[in-house]
C-alpha cells in the first residue's frame, strides 16, 4: 500500500517544510489502540510513548529494561513487551517487540526489529511517497 509523506512546518518559519514517513498503527494487548507512527529505518526497534503501552492494558514497568541511543540527548530507558501491531487498512498482523518510554518526545516510532522483518517498505522520497508491502514471512 503506498502512502504520502506528511508535511511538517519546520520550526524556523523562514525554513521550507519537510515530509516525513508517518502511518496510523494499531497496537493490542488486553485492549487496541491507534497510533501515529514514524516509519524510522535508522530504528534499530520501535519505541511508543508509555501512554500507549498503559492505553492498551500493560504494565508497562513489568518489561524488560532496556536503554536506547540516538534519541534525543543521550540515551532513553525503555520497557520492552511483544505487542501485536496492524498498519491501518494492511490486514497482516504482526507480534513484535516494542520498547515504551517517558523520553521520547512523539507516539511512535517503528523500527527494524520485526516491523521490517514483516513488511518491505519502499521510500520514494522524490515521490513524496512510501510504500509498505507485507513480506512472504
């Protein structure tokens, strides 16, 4: 399925706007939520806002701790759970781990770490246009 980039104004109103790869996720546990979610092929794992992890009935502090890089300043710690995640109007489903925190400044993120196990994504940035296709996996 092809997506746009959405469009951003940048902070500097005397800067152009910029696009980014974002989609509407589904993530369940006991309860489902919909989330919007930056498509990060730099990502080594997804990441959501602790919110979402309580949102769709986890507790959240029961994961496993781990600590990420590259966000931010320094690094954020992360409580890590196999959360079922669906990309809005793809039927495949996916069990992946995704790290929830306080630090990250946005929704969500999705990463390498099963996402692109379980989806071929496509940027056509000269497009204005990305596109995720479930894998035969």
């Amino acid at each position: 399925m092809k997506f746009a980039y959405t469009k951003f104004p940048s902070r500097d109103p005397q800067r152009p706007w910029f696009s980014r790869p974002i989609i509407s996720v589904v993530l369940t546990h006991r309860e489902s939520t919909s989330v919007i979610a930056l498509v990060d092929s730099g990502a080594d794992r997804s990441l959501f806002d602790v919110q979402v992890g309580k949102d769709i009935g986890l507790n959240v502090e029961s994961g496993k701790i781990e600590y990420f890089g590259g966000i931010g300043e320094g690094r954020v710690t992360a409580f890590v759970h196999k959360v079922r995640l669906q990309v809005e109007d793809i039927e495949k489903i996916v069990e992946i781990p995704i790290g929830f925190t306080e630090n990250l400044g946005v929704s969500g993120i999705v990463g390498q770490e099963g996402f692109f196990d379980a989806f071929r994504i496509k940027f056509e940035k000269d497009h204005d246009s990305f596109e995720i296709i479930p894998s035969k996996k």
